[in-house]
C-alpha cells in the first residue's frame, strides 16, 4: 500500500513507519504516528548491528528537523552525519561521489552502474512510503544541518575555551546548578590528565572546583593559561580547614600546573582552542533564532578525549537547561549514538552524573533525551528506567534480553503500570530487520512496527575527508559579538585615520591647571609606554523610558565622551561617542604617567558646564531612543537587552504551547465526528452486504424456477405455473438490483463526506500550523522616547583620556571605549 503525505505530515507527530502484525509476519495498512510531546520523558533505541537501529533514529531526527525541533546529536562513531546526504533530485549525480566502492564490488557493478541503482532504490523506497523529493527539500529548508569535529578541521572545529567562561547569574546564584557546572568542567580535565576525578577524595579536584568558584563568583572569565597560574597562585589561603599548603605543596601545584601545560603544548592541541565557542544556545539555533541539527561526530578522537568532550558538552547543556524557562512542550532533543562506556552500570566515569541529571530533570525544560545502543548490557538499566519510551529492536544474546527487560520493568514500575515479562520475552524473540518493538508509558499497550524509510541517504559511517568535503561551504563562523566588536573596531581606526590624528608638538610633560570649580577626572589606561592624556567632555546621564501600555518601565544609564573645540560650539553632543565605563570607575589621579595636550579655552570656565549640563538633557530628550521588537501577530514585545533570535525563540515557544492546546481541542472536536462517520460507514457497509446477499439468493432462485419451466416445455408437463413463478422472481431480482444500487451510494456518499471531513481537518491543520510558525514573522521595530522629567544628568566633567602612539605616530585610544555589537537604547 503507498500512503499519501497527508496521512503523516501532521503537527506534533513523528512519522516513524507503519505497524506491524507478528501474527501474519506483514506489515498493516496502518501508519505509525509518534506524539513528539512523548520525547519529553525521554526514549531508548536498542538493536543490535544490522537491526535497522541507525536508521530509526535517523527518522526520529528527521521528523524533528521537519517540525522545528532543534537537536543536539553526539555520533561516536559517523552513521549520523548521513543526515547531511540528502538528495531532492534523488539522481545518480547526487548519489555517486557518496557510493561504497567496496559495495559496488560486491555488486558485481561499476560504481555508475552501483550509484544509478542506488538512486532507484531510494526512490522507490521513499515512494512505497509516500515520501519524495519535494519532502527531502522540505527537509533541507526546515532547519540548518552542520557537522563539528571537536579537535580536528576536518567540519567544524569547536573552541573548549568558552566552558572556563563564567556562568550567567541564574547559575551562580543557584548553588547546585553552580555545583553542577563546576564539576562537569573540572571533571573532563581531570579525566584527559589521568587523574582521579573523585569530588570528595581527589585534591587536583578539590583544587579546581575552588578557583573556578572564586573566580566565577567574581564575575570573571578564566583562560587555560590564567588557569596554570591560578593553580599555582591560587586566590585562597585555605581549603576548608587545612591552610592551602597543608592542603597541597606548591612544589605538588607546580607539577599540577606542569601537566595541564603540557597538555596544551602538545601538538594539535591548538585545534581545541579554535572554532566554535562552546554555545548550547549557538548549537541548538542559527543567529536568526532558525532551528539547527548539529552533528559531533568524535570517531577520530581517542577514548580520553572522547570522554572530555562529550563530558564537557553535556555539562554545558546542563547549564544551559538551567536558564531556561519551564515548558511542556518540545524545545530540543539531545541524542547519543552508541552510548557505550559513556552510562554504565556500575562505573561512574564523568559523563555519567549530567546524563543522569538530563534524565531525571529535562523533561521539565522541554528537553528530550534519546539514547542509542547495541549493548544495553553495559548500560545503567536504572537510570534507563527515566526513558518514557522503548524502541527495541533485534538483540544479539540472551543477556542483553534480560538487561533489556530489567530496564522495561524498571520503567514500567516508575510510572506503575503492569508488565508480563514472559510475553515480552516472547515478543523480543521474534524481532527481525527494521521490526522494532515500541513500549512508551504514554501508550496502553506496546506496538510492534516497521521503520519508514530515510530521507537522507544512508551511506555508513563518513570518515573525516567526507566530512571535510560535506562541510566545506560551512566554514567555522566567529561569534556575532566578536565579528560585531571586529567591525567596530575597524571602523572607529578608519575614523582615526581620515582624522589625521597624530602626536602633536603641543604637549608638556605636566597637568595644565584648572579652576578648583571645573570638575576634573582621569580614565583608567588599558595600555603602558607612550601614554598622552587629551582634554574630553564627560556626559553621564540616567534615563527612564516608561511606558505602561507595553510594561516597559526601564532604567539604563549612558556615559558620552566629546573632544571640546574652539569657537561658538565647544561641545556639540551629537558627535559625542558613547562609552562602556560606568562614572565610578572615573579616577582623581593620573593612573600612568604622560603627557598632557592643551585644553581649549571653554573647557577651562566653570559656567560652561552648566550650559553644557542643560544641553545634554536636551539632547538626550531628542535623540536618545529605546527600541524593542515588536511581533505584528501576537503584539508581544521583546525585553530589555534580548536579541532577535531570543525574542523569536521566546514565541516560538509560546507558540508551541498555544498549538498544543490547539491540536488538543482539534482533536477533541473532531473526533466525535469521525467515530461516527466510521460506524455509519460500517452500518452502510454491512447493509450493502446483505442486499449483495440476498441479490444473489433471488438471482439463484430465479435460475431454477427458470430452468424448470425449460425443462418442462420440452417434456411437456404443464409449464403455465411455473413460468409465472420465474417472472415473479425475475421481478424481484430487478428491484433488489435497485436496493444494492441504493445501498452503494450510500456507502459512496458516506465515504465522500469522511473524505470531506479529512480534507476539512487537514486544512485546519494547516491553518493551525501557519497561525502559530513565528519562525519567519517580520518584526517591527517600537520606539520609545524619554519625557525630560525622567533625564537626570549625573555628570559633565572634563575627563583626561588616555591614548598611546602607534608606529606612525598616530594617537590610538588606550581605554575601553568600544560598546556591545547590540545596543538597545
């Protein structure tokens, strides 16, 4: 039977395949629809090699990507970076540089002959399903697909260095979480070291987890680097009871501190250093809040390294998770390929604490955990006991049968509902290829099905010159607030240049003096040597920007520098450049020597700052904004300091909710109708068979009156009787034609308005869908401006700045002046 893609193209839903009857050994005509809501309490794929596992999570994700759903996917050894090997055109082009040479051997077939085959084979697979290109396209369009290659170029390389970076202040002021992401950072190196990695006996561990909690506490971003000098200075004197060199030697710090140097130094380390920051949030969306499929393939990596990385990550989504608001709807899915030696049952290496922490408390976030593995045998079935859903497929011995079952039972009991295991024994024991035994606590009972074909092209695992040559249009992108700060940066040397400033010869070694009245500051230097102080007007300022019908009631202030010149406008604010510092971090004293460049005139009379003072809130009244995004549909605005991609991540979330909710009372609505259309369809049905019955008794009966009328004309019995009789019947046979008739168009009519009422549910659907996808809504922009009572003017100063001279002689700024790529006013 082929399906149409309006049986399973429905919001939600999962389409996984078609169920399966153990009885007949045959697949039904019924289609398998898995309610994506069920990842929330997490699933398990398991089967052994060959068992069609792969590709049943293949599915899994693809229906996630075409539903919106962003996923994390960690693939130790390179199946699921086939997810990349999609074809709409399904051609032998497409297919023929992704082709197993050795399978083409095999075949018997030169590799054009083996890829033209191959292509036939997907499209008549995808077709006996009801699948396509135009579904692969759709595919490629929902989400973006990338594959990183942590330590290695061959994809995208990812940068280790942001997980030393200080939490956000959700995490530091929760102290578990804190706890959580000291460890889950502290463990991966102690792991890649060789050393014990025990939080209560291991002192390098103890160590650790005290720097990075004073450190981060402090608000402050730690460097691998600043790390080996922290362990030998550290910025305690005690460690719990003991003093810290009873606690650890400095001469045993310093051998500590010499293994994570060598570590770093060791060659390809670098490639750890570089590409992707360590970014949940950038893994799960692309910087225009569209959903992302990203793929860590770690098949090149060793297994300390492996550890390191998948402990690491799994820490940072822990962390992440935490920021995140509570939800019952599918945010993103997590999955493990081949989770061996990452969950066993008995060891404890580093990954297992946040995958137990995931499955105990994700569900709550909107987070979907699934695991993969060939071994349940060497997984914790405890832990395991968190998964919702089971998807078993064939298993190699009886050993791992009875791990599978402990784990079934074990969930079964969570929720507590009954369990045979002697029928499912049974059931286990009869599992073939792509036959998957399906146990999800939402259900009532457990399905058997056959898995649906993949979109994507599964090739086997892809070695790192595939990825290389997959990712090659994908090169590693720099973070929107370093490229932001690049641009900036470029333009304010630019502005420098057409300035022509440079070292002039009017600088005297000493402070030109000042009025007492005229306030006067100095800014920090972030550079040492050359230093030249110039003359600058400071303007601080705090603005209130209120406004009650969007509930924005907010406080910010800014802080201007403008170089005062000669003339009728000293100071002219609309060329002044905002600042990053905050009027506190302002100076009495010069913090470097140097030189100090004249002050015009009018910088140098205390009335003019008043004038001054004045002009500013003026000018801030007229030209200082606040801007939120707007969503046209929904009238929600975005909040303070929140990016596009948050604001439209943030309704998208709501939106889901809202379809939920909507889908529910769909179903609610529609469902009373269809059940009743069903059994007026199997009432007509039924009546139709029974006039086809007793059509054809009559049609007998009327043949033998017939015949024996015949037969006695010929013998010349007395025929007057029964040919009245034959006419009579004959008669009859006419009119019940008529009822069958009847009754055909009954179940024809009934048939047309259950078609009807498919048709009216799937545009609803689609309704449904398009009312509630803020993924490609053009926002609009709100502006908000200052009333002149809510404009305090902190300060007007002169302010000596520091800048140092460049190699041309140039005078370049030597403090922070640059403000974030973003700036919400």
């Amino acid at each position: 039977m082929t399906f149409n893609v309006s049986d399973f193209e429905k919001l939600g839903v999962f389409y996984l395949g078609r169920r399966y009857s153990m009885s007949k050994g045959a697949p039904t005509d019924e289609l398998f629809l898995y309610d994506s809501k069920d990842l929330l309490t997490h699933a398990v794929c398991i089967g052994m090699t060959g068992s069609g596992k792969t590709g049943l999570c293949l599915d899994l994700i693809e229906e996630a990507a075409l539903d919106g759903v962003p996923v994390i996917a960690i693939d130790p050894k390179g199946d699921i970076s086939d997810l990349l090997l999609t074809f709409p055109s399904l051609s032998k082009e497409e297919i023929l540089p992704w082709v197993s040479e050795e399978d083409a051997r095999r075949a018997g077939q030169s590799i054009d002959e083996f890829a033209c085959a191959e292509a036939q084979r997907w499209r008549q697979g995808l077709s006996e399903w009801g699948e396509d290109g135009e579904r692969i396209a759709r595919l490629k369009q929902s989400a973006e697909f990338a594959i990183y290659t942590p330590g290695s170029t061959a994809g995208l390389p990812v940068s280790i260095v942001g997980s030393l970076e200080a939490p956000p202040e959700e995490i530091i002021e929760d102290a578990d979480a804190l706890r959580e992401r000291i460890n889950s950072t502290a463990r991966p190196l102690l792991a890649m070291l060789a050393v014990d990695t025990d939080p209560l006996r291991s002192r390098e561990h103890i160590l650790l987890a005290t720097i990075l909690d004073k450190t981060w506490r402090a608000g402050k971003n730690i460097t691998l680097n600043d790390l080996i000098q922290l362990i030998q200075k550290p910025p305690v004197t005690t460690v719990g009871a003991l003093d810290l060199e009873s606690f650890f030697p400095a001469k045993e710090r310093f051998a500590f501190a010499m293994s994570i140097n060598n570590l770093i130094a060791a060659p390809g380390f670098d490639v750890w250093l570089s590409g992707e920051p360590m970014s949940v949030d950038r893994f799960f969306y692309t910087e225009n809040g569209r959903p992302k499929i990203s793929i860590f393939s770690i098949a090149h990596l060793s297994d300390a390294e492996r550890m390191f990385f998948v402990t690491l990550l799994l820490g940072q989504i822990v962390s992440w998770m935490r920021t995140q608001s509570g939800t019952t709807s599918l945010r993103a899915i997590l999955y493990m390929d081949e989770i061996f030696g990452f969950f066993p049952p008995v060891k404890n290496p580093p990954s297992k604490l946040p995958l137990l922490t995931l499955l105990k408390q994700a569900r709550a976030f909107g987070i979907g955990v699934v695991l993969a593995s060939q071994n349940p045998v060497d997984l914790d079935y405890k832990g395991l006991s968190n998964a919702g859903t089971w998807f078993i497929g064939r298993l190699q011995t009886e050993r791992d049968k009875m791990r599978v079952l402990d784990g079934l039972e074990g969930a079964a009991a969570e929720v507590g509902s009954q369990f045979d295991r002697q029928k499912m024994e049974q059931t286990l024991a009869s599992l073939s290829r792509r036959i998957f035994l399906v146990n999800n606590v939402h259900a009532d009972h457990q399905e058997i099905i056959e898995t649906r074909w993949t979109l994507s092209y599964l090739r086997g695992p892809l070695t790192k010159a595939q990825i290389k040559k997959l990712m090659h249009n994908s090169p590693t992108k720099i973070s929107g607030t370093v490229e932001a700060a690049r641009q900036l940066g470029a333009k304010a040397q630019a502005q420098r240049e057409q300035s022509g400033e440079s070292s002039p010869a009017s600088t005297t070694q000493f402070k030109p003096s000042l009025p007492p009245e005229v306030p006067e500051h100095f800014l920090g230097a972030t550079a040492h040597g050359d230093i030249v102080y110039k003359p600058m007007v400071a303007g601080a300022v705090a603005i209130r920007f209120v406004e009650p019908k969007v509930k924005l009631d907010q406080s910010i202030e800014r802080v201007f520098l403008v170089e005062p010149k000669e003339g009728a406008l000293p100071v002219d604010w609309s060329e002044a450049k905002e600042q990053r510092f905050a009027i506190n971090a302002l100076k009495t004293t010069a913090p470097e020597p140097g030189s100090y460049l004249a002050i015009p005139p009018a910088a140098s009379k205390a009335a003019n700052y008043k004038v001054w003072a004045k002009d500013l809130c003026a000018w801030t009244v007229a030209y200082q904004k606040f801007f939120l995004l707007q969503s046209p549909s929904t009238g929600e605005y975005s909040q303070m300091n929140e990016t596009e991609k948050s604001f439209r991540i943030r309704l998208n979330d709501a939106a889901a909710r809202k379809r939920d909710e909507a889908m529910s009372e769909l179903r609610t609505k529609y469902e009373p109708k269809v059940h009743a259309l069903e059994e007026r369809m199997r009432q007509a049905q039924q009546q139709l068979h029974r006039e086809q019955d007793e059509e054809r008794e009559l049609e007998a009966q009327t043949a033998i009156s017939i015949g024996a009328t015949v037969f006695g004309a010929i013998t010349g019995r007395r025929t007057l009787g029964r040919a009245s009789t034959a006419a009579k019947s004959a008669t009859r046979v006419a009119q019940q034609k008529q009822e069958v008739e009847r009754a055909e168009e009954t179940v024809m009519a009934r048939q047309q308005r259950y078609q009807e009422l498919q048709d009216e549910l799937t545009r609803e659907l689609t309704a449904l869908k398009a009312k509630f996808d803020m993924s490609t809504e053009s926002f609009t922009t709100a502006t908000f401006t200052p009333k002149k009572t809510n404009v305090q003017v902190r300060l007007v100063a002169l302010v000596w700045a520091p800048y140092v001279r460049g190699a041309d002689g140039t005078l370049l700024p030597a403090w922070e002046r640059l403000m974030p790529a973003v700036v919400q006013l």
